[in-house]
C-alpha cells in the first residue's frame, strides 16, 4: 500500500481573501464550493473567521462596494446624473470626485491615502 503525500502550500493573505470573496459570490453551499476547489470544509471555515475577524489592512483586501445612482439635482433642480464619484469609508470618511477633476490630483491623493 503506497502512501499518498499531499503537497501543503500555504496560501498568501491576499489569495485568502479572495478565496472567502468567491466563496461568498458563488451562493454555493461550502461543501459544493469546497469539493469544486479541493478544499477542506474545515480550511474554509478558519480563512472565513481571519478573514472576518481583520479589519481591513491595506493592498489586496477585498471589501464589498456598492454602486448607487447619484441623486444630484441639476441646474434645473431635477434629480440625475452628475458624474460624481463618491466612496465612503467604514471609518466614515467620505471621498467625492465631481466631473472634471483633475485626474493627477486623484493619483496623488490615492497615494497619500494609500501610505497612511
């Protein structure tokens, strides 16, 4: 009888991250989702928990987004689009790009960002 050895590798932050991200995008149920990935349901569940238990820490986090029309009112006062981009933080911190911005601005302030 031969023994069969199982190559372990250990997976990156990031590639965790977006293994829990699939998972819960699929709508599967874990084992389907685990069986299609070779994975063990019990490895699945302790990526969700670190992945659940960190806040978000920087390069290669994935957080959900959600895209909503803008409500702006124009000249006219009528509701539509304005081309204004809007992100909120969970910290509560709110960013807005209005139509016309400069987009070198936008690269340096998402660098200053991205080093704090």
């Amino acid at each position: 009888m031969s023994e069969v050895e199982f190559a372990r590798r250990r997976r990156s932050r990031a590639e965790i991250q977006t293994l829990v991200a699939e998972f819960e995008a699929s709508g599967l149920k874990r084992g389907a989702f685990c069986r299609q990935r070779g994975l063990a349901i019990g490895t699945l569940d302790k990526y969700r928990r670190r992945v659940q238990s960190k806040p978000y820490s920087g390069a290669g986090s994935l957080l959900p987004v959600e895209v909503a029309p803008s409500m702006a009112l124009d000249v006219h006062g009528v509701a539509g689009r304005d081309g204004t981009l809007v992100v909120e933080l969970r910290s509560g911190r709110r960013i807005e790009v209005h139509r016309g911005f400069d987009a070198e601005s936008l690269k340096r302030l998402l660098s200053v960002l991205d080093g704090a």
